[in-house]
C-alpha cells in the first residue's frame, strides 16, 4: 500500500514537473465553460445586464455606486436619475429600437443616460470626446442615431457640425444648464421636470439577447472609426470574461479609463453584475491617481499599458505603497513596466489579458507571468479554436503552402492570431461598413469552407507555451528584408533617460525597397535629447535594420482617447525638414551618433547619394 502511494506521490510530482501551469489551465477552462453555459442561459431566457441591475437595486438599494469627485450615488439613485433620464427621452418622441449618440466625457450622466436607453428598449452610441469634424459626423451617422446628446464643454464642437446634423433632422440636446441656442435643447433642464418612478417592461417588449445594447467605436489610429455593435448577449460574454479576473462583491473599483471605450464602460458593467461601487474619475490623472485610491478606498482599477508608465514616471514618494489595491485589470503593459510598478506601489496583483472590442476570443494571463497576455494549451485551442499562423508582412497576407491552406508559426516566431467564427464565437462586423468586415474575415484558413477573424495582431508562443503581443500588422514594417516590430523598438527607446514617450513607425526612401525606421520621441521633464546615449541603446540593444534611422523630437505626442500613438501625419510627413519644425535627427553610422538632419542630408538620401 505504501509503494502505491509513493508510485502516485511520484507520478503526480512528475506531472507538476512537466506540466508546472496545468491546475491553472483546468480552472482557466472550467470558468470559461461556465461562462459560456451562463451566457447561454441568459439568453434562452432573456436575461439582460439591465435585469441583473434591477435585482441589485431590489438587494442593495441604499449601497454606493458611484463615486465621482464628493458625489456618492447610490444604486437606487441610479435607478431613480436614469429612470428621469428615460423620460425625457421618451418625451423627445424616442421609441423602441432608436439609436442616440452619446457625445459625453465621463461622469455620471453617461451611465444614468445608458440605463435610460436601455430601459426603453434604445441603444447608446458612444462617441470619443476627441473626434471633431468629418470624424464626428461619420461616428454619428454610420450607426443611423437620430438624436445626439453632448457634454456642456464639447459646445464648440456640435457648433462645428450643428448644420449638417439640422439638414438632416436630427435631435440635439445639452447638458449645460441651459441653452441660448434655439436649435438645441436642455437636457438637465428637461430631466429635472421628470419623474422617477418605474417604468413599465413594456417599452422593451420587443428587445431579445441579440438586440443592439451598445456601439462602441474602433480607436482609429488609421482611417476613420469603425463601429461595433455589442448586443446584449455579447455584453454578456465580455462582462462574464472581467468578472472572472478575481473581483468580489467588497471590491471599489477605481475607472479613469473613458467610458465610450470598451474596457471603460465594461468596468461599469461588471460593476453591476457584482454589484460593487465604481470609483469614476473624469480623466486619467497620473499625479492624482493614488490619492484617488486612497480617497475612495479603491482595491481594484483597471489600466492600459500606457497608465501604468505614466504611473511609474511619477515622482517617487513616501507614501506610494499607501493603498488598498490589491487587483488590477487591463492589457498593454510592457514587461519592464510591469516590474517596475510591483517594486514600487507594492504586490498588486496584476491580471493581463488580451482581446478586442470586435474581436470573438480573449485570452488571460492568469498565473502572473510577466510580459504575457496568455496561455496557449491543447483543451483551450480544442473548445475555443484560435491559431498563431505565418504572415508575410511585406504583402499583409497569411502565408499559404501549396494546397491554398495557412501555415501555423512555429514556437517562438511571431505570427498572425486567427480565431474561428462560430454560433459559440460570432464575429458581428462593423455597423455600415461590409468592405471593412469582409477584410477582418479569413476563408479556407486550414480546410475549405471554415471562416477565421483575423485579429490584425501579431502574436507568439514560447516554449512554456505562453502568449506574448509582437505588434499590430499594421504598425509592423519591412526593412532590408527583416521584419521590425515597432511595440519592440519603441521599448527600447523608453529604455533611454531622457526619452519619455516614442511612436516608431516606418517611412519611405526614394530608391528603397520597404520602409525605413523612424521615431517621434517626447523628452522628460528638464531633459535634452542626448543623442549619444540613444545611439549606444539602439546599437547595443537592436539590430542595424532595426534601428531608427530618423527621430524626431516633439513636445507632445497626438493619441487616442485611449493613449494609442496616432500616425498617419507623422508617416506622412516622413522625414522632410521642409515640412517639419520639430528638431530632426539622422543616424550616421560613420561617426555613430544621431545627428541634426539637415537639408543637405536630406537632399542626399533623397537623391540616393546618401546610401545605407
């Protein structure tokens, strides 16, 4: 008997040994499973986020729900305020199935306003505070809204646009107390009129899981925002995805990302499914985001990969390690950053995930392992079909061997991430726009007839079999042959003391195969460019086609609501003295050093004289 136990003893060590992760991946799996199973319940008997709301309400009603500035809100205020909400909308004559874009910054009204819509069987389009212009009109009129809601301080902005929304009848209301112009109405004027009481189911009647409960907008780095319908289903699958990442029902969670990008407004959602208190900060702010915490007694908050650098850049301070975080949840977090951050603001456990607004698969990096977004295993590639597969980046296909079929990347070798389309993992496409949804479709990936949503990101496997993020295929270029990943380059700029921020992308040369090199870069505070040390960093940490033959210094960088590198202009505007005001700088590797580029140079490597 004892010799069996040894034997069992012995067997299970050896199977740690070899498979160090794999009660981890089971739980992994399970939750997914029950996830689905959950989301599938909900919708045979059309269970809602807004259902789930109304039973929080009945259980907590007195509870906080929202803190903002020296506001508290409590679940039943929310009830109350977007039940006012709701009517005012229904007194502009809103019915059933309409679509009103939100044109807010985030603060409390944006998550009464949506509850509202959603109460009387309306959806919400939410529109980045940033876009002006064609962008704001193509944003209002690809989802077909009829009305438009907009911050006080965004006036300037639908004064802009004001005729064009009147040509074509559309509805337009503030939230300024008041409003001298006859075209537009009050909002808060008309809500504070409103009663409170419920309202009747029946203004929803009509409204199933696959109903529309939210449009959220692509970034637009490049072109134009694309916008995604999120059903109420869908809803669903992302929210179940968050509350698995290890919250519970005591959390604060702490949100300053915006509210019309996906993980914003997912936090807030998850909120309610747990029925927790969101701390809601207007904007991001690296100076007061502690003091936040520690106001507030936040234990969660969610991140982006550029927040937690802003964080670390701040001065240090005695106090950095007084806070109740215990959790955060986000994606983009560079390695380096990620350690910095622990060594400095304490073990706050940090939970990694990757995924996309449009996207139908997501991955989490449940065990901590630094730098990853994600585990890649047999029963996980088995239930929920995905695929790292080989990508030529000069032509931006997938390759394919002789019988038409992809190529899965080997261990180790950055490739495209595909995911299989299904009835379990529906890709919905963009609202208005077929080319585009057609172009995020791969067909006949490994046999005939099967259909892959391309990610549009680049991905690799190690061998401990961990997913790492490479580069978006767009971002990535080629140079002497070589494929140079710019997330990896502008990694190793930052490396650099007086480099804040870099934006690393690829130029034309006249008489050049590719793309060449190049990087706007940002200074930190009472630095100057040292052009020495930059060269030593890029020389001893990158290869030579690798390298950034042109930088360029800014005062600041243009970027999403969601701090992503805007670089269409810079591209554009290439490396051209004539066009550009900004300090310009070559890297002559004659004297190797990055030196001013001066119009003689630039004549010379546009004319071809200059080689490299």
């Amino acid at each position: 008997m004892i010799i069996w136990i040894l034997l069992a003893a012995a067997l299970l060590v050896a199977l740690f040994l070899r498979y160090p992760y794999f009660i981890q991946d089971v739980r992994f799996l399970r939750d997914r499973f029950k996830a689905r199973e959950l989301v599938l319940k909900y919708k045979q008997t059309n269970y809602s986020i807004l259902d789930r709301f109304f039973e929080v309400v009945k259980a907590q009603p007195h509870k906080p729900f929202v803190l903002y500035k020296d506001e508290t809100y409590s679940f039943q205020d929310a009830d109350e305020l977007s039940n006012k909400a709701a009517r005012v909308f229904l007194q502009i004559g809103l019915k059933e199935g309409d679509k009103v874009a939100l044109f807010l910054r985030n603060e409390p009204m944006f998550l009464w306003m949506w509850l509202a819509l959603v109460k009387i069987g309306c959806s919400g389009a939410f529109l980045n505070y940033n876009i002006r212009s064609k962008s704001l009109l193509h944003c209002f009129s690809c989802v077909g809204a009829k009305t438009l809601v907009a911050a006080g301080e965004l006036q300037d902005a639908v004064d802009e646009v004001l005729p064009t929304l009147l040509e074509q009848g559309i509805t337009v209301l503030t939230l300024a107390d008041r409003t001298e112009n006859a075209h537009m109405q009050s909002f808060k004027e008309k809500m504070n009129q409103a009663l409170s009481g419920p309202l009747p189911k029946g203004l929803r009647s009509r409204v199933n899981m696959m109903s529309p409960a939210a449009y959220i907008y692509t970034s637009g780095t490049t072109g134009l925002p694309k916008a995604a319908e999120i059903s109420h289903a869908r809803l669903w699958f992302i929210v179940c995805f968050m509350s698995k990442m290890g919250m519970t029902t005591k959390d604060v969670i702490y949100i300053s990302l915006p509210l019309y990008h996906t993980a914003g407004f997912i936090g807030f959602a998850s909120a309610i499914d747990i029925g927790i208190t969101v701390a809601l900060r207007d904007k991001f702010s690296a100076s007061n985001f502690w003091d936040d915490c520690r106001k507030y007694n936040v234990t969660v908050f969610q991140y982006i990969g550029e927040i937690m650098r802003y964080l670390c850049n701040t001065p240090k301070k005695l106090n950095d390690r007084s806070h109740k975080v215990r959790l955060a949840i986000g994606n983009g977090i560079r390695a380096d950053v990620w350690r910095d951050f622990i060594d400095r603001f304490g073990n706050v456990e940090i939970k990694e995930f990757y995924g996309a607004t449009e996207g139908n698969f997501g991955l989490v990096n449940y065990v901590g392992k630094i730098g990853a977004v994600g585990r890649h295993f047999y029963y996980l590639k088995k239930h929920f079909p995905y695929a790292v597969i080989k990508f030529d980046i000069e032509t931006a296909t997938p390759l394919r061997d002789s019988s038409g079929f992809c190529i899965e990347a080997d261990k180790g070798e950055p490739g495209l991430l595909v995911t299989e389309i299904s009835p379990c993992a529906p890709f919905g496409g963009y609202v208005g726009d077929l080319q585009q949804t057609e172009k995020k479709k791969l067909r006949d990936v490994f046999k005939k007839g099967d259909l892959y949503f391309n990610t549009g990101d680049l991905l690799r496997i190690d061998k401990e079999n961990f997913f790492y993020f490479h580069d978006r295929v767009g971002d990535t270029f080629r140079w002497k042959g070589e494929n140079v990943a710019t997330t990896e380059v502008a990694d190793i700029l930052t490396m650099v003391d007086c480099i804040k921020e870099a934006n690393v992308y690829g130029v034309t040369v006249p008489g050049q195969e590719g793309r060449c090199g190049m990087a706007a870069v940002t200074l930190r505070d009472g630095q100057r460019f040292d052009s020495a040390a930059v060269c030593k960093q890029v020389e001893n940490f990158l290869p030579s086609y690798a390298r950034p033959r042109f930088l360029r210094v800014q005062n600041s960088m243009d970027i999403t609501g969601t701090f992503k590198h805007l670089k269409a202009k810079v591209v554009e505007e290439g490396f051209n003295p004539n066009k550009i005001t900004e300090p310009l700088f070559y890297l002559d590797e004659k004297v190797m050093d990055y030196v001013p580029l001066t119009l003689d140079i630039f004549n010379g490597v546009t004319s071809g004289k200059i080689k490299f």
